[in-house]
C-alpha cells in the first residue's frame, strides 16, 4: 500500500513567504465567506468554507479531515461559543486555527484542514496501473460538493461520473464506519477526487481494471 496526498509541496499556516503572503493565501483573501456578518461557529465553519470555494487555479480543493469534523461536532460541541468574525475564507481559516488546534496545510492543489492526529497521506493499492492512469488524465467532476455526507451520498455521485465503478455500495456494512465526508473541489482530476475523499472519508482505496474499492484506513 502507498500514499500520497496531492503533490509534496507543504505550506504551514501562519509562514509566509519573503514576498509577503503566499499566491494560495492571497487566493483564499479573495472569496468572500458566506453568511455574511454571522460569527464563525462550531457548527458552521466547516460548511460556510466548504461553500465559499471558488473556482480557481490555485487552491482546487478544500478537504477538511476527521479529527477536525470530530472535535467541532462531537467533542467541543458544548463548549463556549468561538464567536470569530470573518468576511473571507483566509480570515476565517486564520480565526479559527487560532482559536483552536486546527491546523491548515497546503499541499498543492489541495488546502487540508485538519489537527495534528490526521493522517494527511492518503493510503492506496494500484492493481492495475493502465487505471490509475487513465484516472490522473481525466477530470470528470468540475464541482464536488460534500458536507457532512455518509458514504451513501457519496458513492452514487462518485460512481456516477467516474470510471471504473465505485465500491463499496452505499448501505455496505463495510461502508457503516466511514468518516462523515467534507470536501469542496473544482476542477480535481479523477484520481485527486480519490484522494481527497480517502482523506476526508478516513479511508484506503484499491484501483482495479474496473473498478475502485474503499475501504476503512487501517494505519495511520
């Protein structure tokens, strides 16, 4: 099994180049934050970035993973308001990576949103290489959309407009303890959907000659 996460390129948050801030910043600058004035809470900050993604030829995904989706739904639910205000994605980011222990990592063309017990390798097995490739040539998504989303909203969409097939099926007993999925993409090819949604799904995948099987991380 191999991983793999985007391209190499790493960017921390907060480190800015000698030119000032990087092109993905400035890019992420740029988008306005949806909800307008309404403070950036728990409950909202994922899917008001997910949201305000727009297109670009920077930062193509954003992929927010489990630890961060566990700990804003979950674990800190209760907990007092964060009460942060935003009018744009980068402020949003940088008000909440402050205020918490999320953390934002830039690995080209994909921004992770994730804390520090994430995985930011996806884990994969190519079985047919002749696939895999055909797979990285190809973008049949433009738009990819999911917040807070079971495998069994995930699949159809997946299975729908890539090829080869995706699996497991949605109501699989092997698909119950995937990770609630959020990714927001532009333009990704076919194989950096996979990618993205191994990531946010906390899953590994298996590329065949026809088709492409997920199944539950099994290491870090």
């Amino acid at each position: 099994m191999r991983t793999w996460a985007c391209l190499p390129a790493i960017l921390w948050l907060g480190v800015l180049t000698a030119f000032g801030q990087a092109a993905w910043q400035e890019t992420l600058a740029r988008m306005p934050l949806p909800g307008g004035t309404n403070p950036v809470e728990r409950n909202n900050v994922i899917r008001r970035l997910l949201e305000g993604l727009q297109s670009n030829d920077v930062v193509k995904a954003i992929v927010v993973l489990p630890a961060v989706s566990d700990d804003l739904y979950l674990i800190n639910r209760d907990k007092s308001a964060l009460n942060l205000r935003a009018t744009n994605l980068w402020q949003a980011i940088v008000a909440l990576t402050n205020a918490t222990e999320t953390r934002a990592t830039f690995r080209s063309p994909c921004l992770l949103i994730h804390r520090d017990d994430d995985a930011l390798d996806a884990q994969f097995t190519v079985k047919d290489a002749a696939a895999a490739q055909r797979l990285k040539s190809v973008s049949r998504l433009p738009r990819t959309l999911f917040s807070d989303a079971h495998w069994e909203k995930v699949r159809p969409v997946l299975n729908k407009a890539l090829h080869p097939g995706i699996h497991p099926w949605g109501t699989s007993p092997g698909a119950w303890h995937f990770a609630r999925h959020n990714l927001a993409a532009w333009g990704l090819s076919d194989w950096e959907i996979l990618v993205a949604v191994s990531l946010t799904g906390k899953t590994a995948f298996t590329v065949e000659k026809r088709r492409v099987t997920f199944e539950e991380r099994s290491v870090r």
